[in-house]
C-alpha cells in the first residue's frame, strides 16, 4: 500500500512557523552548501555557525523589536537582549552587533536618541562593539518591528556548544521556570488586566519579571563549565517547545519531572488567573541547558548563588524511549504545543 500522504503544515496566524513548514519549504531551500558552516538553520538551534581557522562565529539574527508602551528605555533594552539571547547560547562571547534600524516616520529624535543610548550602555555592560549598520525612516514601517539586527559571538571549536556535544545521562537544567515573557510583557503591556484580575500589588510583582527575560547572564555563567553541553532560551512556545525542538534537532529522548520545573509564586498565580498553560508560553529569559551529570550540580550551584533560580528537572535518555513528562506520577509523551497562549491573550486584552 501506499504511504498516506501527511497533512501539510500551515502558516500560523501569529508567531513563528511550524516545523512542518519549515521542514517541507524553508530547509530544502538554502543557497549554495558550504563545508565552513558548522551550525545551519535547525529546530532548537537559536545561532548558525561558521569555523574559520580553529576559531567560530556564532551568529544569529532577529527583529529590532521597540514597543513604544514600554517606554523608549525599557523597549530598548527588551530589543537588545532579544538579539543577543541567541548566541549567548552558543557557549561563545558575544562581541560583535550589526543592526539596521528601518523607522517608523513618527518616530522623534528624542526617542531614537533614547533608544540608542540605551543600546549603548548595554553593549558597554556586556563588552559589545557596534561593527556596522542601516539608519533611515521609511514610509510603511511601523513599531513593533522597527528592522533587524545580527549578533556575533566569538570563541574556538572547543568553547563552541550544541547538540553534537550531548551525550546519553545528561541532566537537563531550567533556569527562572515558564512563562518569563509572557508575564512580564503582558504585565507591563496591559496592567489595567492584571489589577482587575488580582490587584495593585499582584501587577507591580508581574511587572517585576519584565528584566528577567534575558539569558546573557545565565550563559555568561554556564559557559565556565565544560560539562554545559547544549543551551536553548525558551522562546516561542515556551519550555515544552523548547524541549521538543532540542530533543528533535539532537535525535535524543527527554525524561522529565515536571514537578521539579522551578515555577515563580507571581507566574503560577498569572498562569492560574488568565487561564493558561505556562510551560507552553513564551519565556525569553528562561535557559534550558543539557549538561554532564558530573557537573549538573555545580552549575546549579552557580547560578543560585547569583540569584538565578535554576533546577535539575530531568535527564537525556535514548531516542528510543521518546519525550516523557512525568507529574504526580503520571506520565504523559511531550507534543510540539499548537498555539502559544501569549499571542491568543495579547489579542484579548487589546480589544
């Protein structure tokens, strides 16, 4: 007989594509191959690599994204470390920013001054150059996608992570729990819902998670341990997702507790009142980190120590034995979630 044909994947409404798409239209598709690319465009990988020499960049590229609601200094530093998150992960040093900034004409000086200044001071902090760039205003370009930028993180081979390096009995670490992203964004986008809904104190605290959605510290202090084999930020979908798409692109199987996902008091609590699932929700600023058993400990101790709350949740097993979660017991085969909650109660809440 033959094989029935698998139903293809749509573009989602909002969000990223689904593998599916990516896997049938994007991947087939990707210009001249070149033995000097290490790292192509994958599930699960949030940075390409290029070897030159005994020495790599890392280097990935993502929207300049500014909310105005934010204020000019707050949107700016959420654009910038949602650029830079990505090759943290790499295990290498982030050095290098190209940025081309397509603006919306009403955009004034002042908040473009704002916004630069704040671009600045982080590239300061975290020991970053500005290497080149596009500056213009351009009818048609509107917020919250005001261009693009690359970042480039340098270091050698052997510095370099990713899913060649995981190996069988990994334990699998989470830092700051679920839904990191989507707390403080809609705290901070619509904080009328989340007083009705628990309050003036309830808001300010879920306003509070807004600067835990970078990983550029948790990578600045796992990347001193050898044993950190593998780094992901939990973005689109959230730590399912994330997971999911490791597990995927590394051909390995998951077994995880989800009773042991470390879960912020105010989070459960935004999670609990708005009706949603938080382990599917878009957490920017959440690490997921595959790491040598030996030193799985160790790490954990280190980022505690510098107030990042972190976890062993699980560990690597065999492809064989598939994706599992286990809760109260229970266990259950991890799917790629259908929708991230985020996007369905940004629409809500703006209407």
């Amino acid at each position: 007989m033959p094989k029935a044909k698998r139903p293809r994947e749509k573009l989602p409404e909002l969000g990223k594509i689904h593998p599916g798409f990516f896997d049938r239209v994007i991947y087939p598709r990707l210009g001249v191959k070149d033995k000097n690319i290490i790292i192509g465009p994958q599930h699960g990988v949030d940075y390409g690599v290029l070897k030159i020499g005994n020495n790599c960049l890392a280097m990935s590229t993502d929207p300049f994204f500014i909310i105005p609601s934010f204020g000019f200094k707050k949107a700016a530093w959420f654009g910038f470390h949602i650029i830079f998150c990505d090759v943290a992960v790499s295990g290498l040093i982030p050095k290098y920013l190209t940025i081309d900034l397509n603006l919306p004409p009403e955009m004034k000086e002042s908040e473009l001054k704002e916004i630069w200044e704040t671009v600045h001071a982080e590239s300061k902090k975290y020991n970053i150059s500005v290497l080149t760039g596009h500056t213009a205003r351009y009818t048609g370009c509107n917020y919250p996608m005001v261009g693009g930028a690359t970042s480039i993180a340098v270091g050698t081979l052997k510095e370099l992570r990713g899913p060649h390096k995981v190996k069988m009995g990994d334990k699998v670490i989470i830092t700051k729990g679920p839904a990191i992203e989507t707390t403080g964004l809609l705290a901070v986008l619509f904080p009328h819902k989340f007083i009705e809904a628990g309050g003036k104190d309830f808001q300010k605290e879920a306003e509070g998670v807004f600067y835990q959605m970078s990983v550029m510290d948790d990578c600045a202090i796992a990347r001193n341990f050898e044993g950190v084999h593998v780094m992901h930020d939990a973005t689109e979908c959230g730590i399912w997702g994330g997971l999911y798409e490791m597990a995927r692109v590394g051909n390995y199987g998951l077994a995880i507790e989800e009773d042991l996902i470390p879960i912020q008091p105010v989070i459960k609590k935004t999670a609990e009142l708005f009706k949603f699932d938080p382990f599917c929700a878009i957490s920017e600023g959440t690490l997921i980190a595959m790491v040598d058993k030996k030193e799985s400990d160790s790490v954990v101790k280190a980022l505690n120590k510098k107030g990042i709350l972190s976890q062993v949740v699980g560990e690597v097993v065999p492809e064989s034995k598939g994706l599992k979660i286990t809760k109260n017991g229970t266990e259950r085969t991890l799917k790629y979630p259908k929708k991230d909650p985020y996007w369905i109660l940004a629409a809500e809440f703006s209407k």
